[in-house]
C-alpha cells in the first residue's frame, strides 16, 4: 500500500521555506520579485508585509507551486517549487487561506469542504472523517457540518476555509490577508487560531498590511518594490519610521502612540503591541 503524502517525513534540517537570488516576471514586464533571498524555518511565526505591489502575493503563490521562478530558486521544506513531479507532495506541507474566502470554497455543503483535500491526497475514509471533525471543532463549525455553504457569513466562510487547510494537516500554512474582510470579531479570532496553530508547531507565514497583526510574529519581513527591505524581530522592524515610510508603511497604533509621547518629553521605550504601551504606561 502506498505511503500517504501526510505521513513521508519531512527533512529535519530543510527550512520551510528558502529563496535564493529568486526573481519572478509575469511575461515581459519588469520584475514582481528581484534577487530575494530568504529563509523562513520549520515551527517559526514570519509576518511579510510592504505596500500594495511590493510582491507579497506572488511570492506565496511561487511557495504553492502555482508560480515557478524566472531566476534563482526556492524551495519548501526541501522541495523545490519548480518541481513538477513533486508538485503533489509540496502542496500536501503548506496550505494556504485567500484574502476572500470565495475564491477558494468548491463545495456546497460545509463538511464536503472539509474533505476535499484529505480526499484528494486519497487517504481511507475513516482518516478523512477523523481530520474532518478535527478541522471543524477547530475552527468552530463542528455544528454546521450539514449546512450549505452558501448560508455561511464572511467570518465562518473564511473559518471553513481554514478548516479545509487544516484537514490536510500541512507543516506550514501561508495567511494572505485572510483578515482584511473580517469584522473586528472574526478577525480576533483568526488571529487567536494563528497563534494556536504556531504554539502547535504548524509554520505561520502572514501576508498583511497590519502593522498590529504583524507585531504578534516572531520575525518581520519588508518587502519593497520587489525585494526585501529589512527583516528581523518586530521591535526593530516595526519601530523604525524612517524605514517604513519609505516602504509606504507606518508603525502600529502603539508606537505612534509611544512616539508622540517621547516627543513630549516622556521615557516611554519603542512599543510595538499594545500590551507593550500599557506595561510602558505602568511602570
């Protein structure tokens, strides 16, 4: 009997994912990524962020294979994005949820959502029914497994959509803007699922315009006209206002805040998180 995908050990010592000088053209037109070298490892939590048109997007769609590299490389989890005979296997480790949930539900009723991708990977039926009541417990739609998609709000779409990520129990799932069409509560609870799934060990790549969401991550990347500006912990990214506005981006809400009051004579230190204003506050 054939080994399911799921169940091939991944490389211990292989990055999650590794560009090298990688470059991305749609046709003739001036490059969407140029010369980007990156690492992110197994288990880490990386925010990419930039302005619209830095290649956020583009460079997610290379990590799923849909994309292959106009120069350089990358690779996930040791398999190279490029791979056609290995496409199967790379899109069985990292998963990934759209910006607008629609864009990627095909089945009509919740539950058959849920089991689209372990079916795909041809796993027994019995293995597919286990991950699917796992993957709707989680993502709290356990309750609506018979229910039509179509009667579903924005939040619980977007929900099932990670469901159906996470029925295929990749190592990495990349969340490309996943939040911006949530309202505040939808988006808390997305972002509280994010953190659950990386205390897990499942990798967390966030594509978001955020400055608050990406603060939660362990590292930052900018991206800026196609290439990686700065990366590093969010408190040295993200409380830099010289180098974000040069990116298009600002700093989050709390070291606005923290700035403004340092401006005015305050000893309040670079505040990424509004935790961080409150304890600064306090002290």
């Amino acid at each position: 009997m054939e080994t399911p995908l799921t169940n091939i050990p991944l490389q211990a010592s292989a990055p999650a994912l590794i560009c090298e000088h990688l470059s991305f053209s749609y046709a003739k037109d001036a490059p969407v990524l140029n010369d980007v070298s990156l690492s992110v490892e197994q288990g880490a939590y990386v925010c990419v962020v930039g302005e619209n048109g830095a290649g956020k997007s583009t460079l997610a769609l290379l990590a799923l294979g849909l994309l292959a590299p106009t120069a350089g490389t990358m690779r996930c989890f040791g398999i190279p994005v490029d791979d056609a005979a290995r496409r199967f296997e790379l899109r069985s480790r990292i998963g990934m949820v759209f910006q607008n949930p629609d864009d990627a539900l095909v089945a009509s009723v919740v539950e058959d959502e849920a089991a689209f991708g372990p079916e795909n990977l041809g796993l027994a039926r019995e293995e597919v029914a286990l991950r699917v009541n796992e993957a709707l417990a989680t993502c709290g739609l356990l309750e609506l497994r018979k229910h039509e998609v179509t009667s579903l709000s924005g939040g619980q779409k977007q929900r099932l959509a990670i469901a159906g990520v996470l029925a295929m129990r990749p190592s990495a799932i990349i969340f490309d803007e996943a939040t911006s069409m949530l309202d505040p509560a939808g988006k808390r609870g997305l972002l509280e699922t994010m953190d659950a799934l990386h205390s897990q060990g499942t990798t967390i790549i966030s594509i978001t315009h955020d400055m608050e969401e990406a603060a939660r991550a362990e590292r930052v990347v900018v991206l800026a006209k196609g290439s990686v500006a700065a990366q590093g912990e969010p408190k040295d990214v993200l409380c830099s206002e010289r180098l974000l506005a040069a990116c298009g981006l600002e700093p989050p809400l709390a070291e606005r805040v923290s700035a403004k009051l340092r401006s005015r004579g305050f000893s309040i230190p670079p505040c990424v998180t509004t935790a961080d204003l409150e304890k600064a506050l306090l002290c």
